[in-house]
C-alpha cells in the first residue's frame, strides 16, 4: 500500500471513528464490557453541545457517549455541567437555577443496547407471582377471593402466584385493581 493510500486509510477509519461517536456509540467492540470491572463506570468528562442539545460524557475507560438533553425529560436552557464528586454522575445547571443530576449508568442504559439489554431484564414469572402472593396475604385475603374479584378461575389465579403462568398485562391490572394497589407494586422486590 503507497502512502498516499495508507493517508486516505487512516483518514477514512478516523471519520468512522467519529461518525460513531456522534451516533452515540463508540468504535471498541461491545463484548469490552467496561463497565463489568472496578471502577467501569467512572466518568473522566463532561460537556454539553448546545447546539445538539446533547451532553458529551466519556467514561474513565475510555468510551465516549452523546446523551440528548430530552432523555433527562426536561429541555430547560443548560447552563453548566459538571462531575459529581464520585465522579458516577454529573449534574446539570439550567439558566433558570434549577439543577439536576444523572448517573454513568443512565447513560449507558440509553446509549449502549448490550447494557440495556442485560439490566432491563423483565422480572419472571416466578417474582411477579411470589409478589402477588405476599400482597395478597398482607392485605389479609384468600386466593378465591382475589381470582373471584380479578375475574380468573381459581386454579389460574394459584397458577399465577406459583410461578407457572406468565401473566398478560391486562390480567395483572385486573389482579393490582383486586388488590387495591398500583400495578408497579407488582413488580416491587
């Protein structure tokens, strides 16, 4: 390969480089896991690009990650940014006075699919069902009686709180509502 060739090599994988770090990803492949080692999810910077309306964070290990300011759920004027203390999260100045924060694992979370993926697991079957029942007992009540107000036949209902039955949302807003409890309690640990 002539130098010129290599220059133009070089050049090409340096756009790709960036390209990828705009898209919010970085170029090191997924199977790194950073985060899985002591101190993976310690920041070394941050900045906002105000015109992308997007924080600019890179991790201590090396990656680097956009996170849109309307993924906090605000779109307030930032005024200044900055490491917390820990450096495990930076907090956010708006011109307003009001402040906020957010953790290295929330941007993770919105911007690498494989963190997602491994910590947003769905709770099984068995947890929502162990809930259910502990609800249930706390609020004094028998299991016809919960099935009867839920609507289900008895031996769904036992299913259900076994552990051997995955249960449609519709059904466990029927269960929450003969509970008296919001659905999220479902889901409580």
């Amino acid at each position: 390969m002539n130098s010129a060739a290599a220059r133009l090599k070089k050049l090409t994988d340096q756009i790709a480089h960036h390209l990828a770090v705009d898209a919010g990803i970085d170029s090191q492949p997924s199977s790194a896991r950073f985060w899985d080692h002591p101190g993976g999810l310690e920041l070394a910077l941050v900045s906002f690009d105000s015109f992308r309306k997007e924080f600019v964070v890179r991790f201590k290990a090396g990656p680097r990650y956009r996170l849109p300011l309307r993924r906090l759920g605000d779109s307030g004027e930032v005024a200044a940014v900055d490491l917390d203390g820990y450096r495990h999260g930076v907090v956010v100045v708006f011109s307003d006075g009001r402040a906020t924060n957010f953790a290295s694992d929330l941007v993770l979370f919105e911007c690498e699919p494989e963190y997602r993926a491994r910590t947003a697991a769905p709770p099984r079957p068995r947890q929502v069902g162990q809930r259910v029942r502990a609800l249930r007992l706390a609020a004094g009540r028998t299991a016809t009686a919960v099935a009867a107000a839920a609507g289900m036949a008895p031996p769904n209902y036992a299913r259900l709180e076994a552990g051997q039955h995955e249960p449609r949302v519709d059904t466990l807003v029927r269960i929450a509502q003969a509970l008296g409890v919001p659905v999220a309690e479902l889901f409580q640990s």
